[in-house]
C-alpha cells in the first residue's frame, strides 16, 4: 500500500509482544516486509525480531502522520497497547490483510 502524499503510523512487535516499534512511511507494505526480513540487519527491529504489524493508521498528509508518530513515540506503554487494542484486540499480525488489498 503506497501513499501518494499521505502515510501511515504503524506499531511493529515480535512475537511475545514484549517490545513495540512506533514508525511512520507511505510505503507500509514495503516498509512492513523490511521489517520481517531484517532487510536492515543492524537496526532496532531487527535486533529485537520486531516483525508483527499489530497497528496501522492512515493520515492523508505526511506531514500529519509525522506529527501523529511522534505523539505515539512519545508516550508511555500503556498508551500504545490501548491503541492496538482498539483496532487489533487479539494482536493478530495485520500485514496479510495488509497486502491483499
């Protein structure tokens, strides 16, 4: 899914749900499968195998899914699970949804 001037805040997680990676891209699906395949060998999700899409949203400025990322990034926890909470109760990963639409 690629935006033309919009973007999406996504929460990534590994597999015992202990870490969650806020990000912000208007590629989602192609940033998501770089996310699974440590296509970034050294980075964050990669070294803490964050490779499950639990959370995405959709802004249509990149400018707003920036600020948004930025608000997510910068609180706490509990306010991260509530929002994957709401949109993903069962923390399923969301990326085959994702790429059959």
């Amino acid at each position: 899914m690629v935006f033309i001037q919009g973007g999406c805040v996504y929460i990534m997680t590994n597999k015992r749900h202990t870490v969650l990676y806020v990000g912000v891209t208007s590629d989602l699906t192609g940033r998501v499968w770089e996310h699974k395949t440590h296509f970034y060998p050294d980075s964050f999700t990669a070294k803490y195998q964050c490779e499950k899409l639990v959370y995405y949203c959709f802004y249509p400025r990149i400018e707003e899914a920036i600020g948004v990322e930025k608000a997510v990034k910068g609180g706490n926890r509990k306010a991260k699970i509530k929002l994957i909470n709401e949109l993903n109760p069962d923390w399923i990963d969301l990326y085959d949804k994702l790429i059959e639409e």
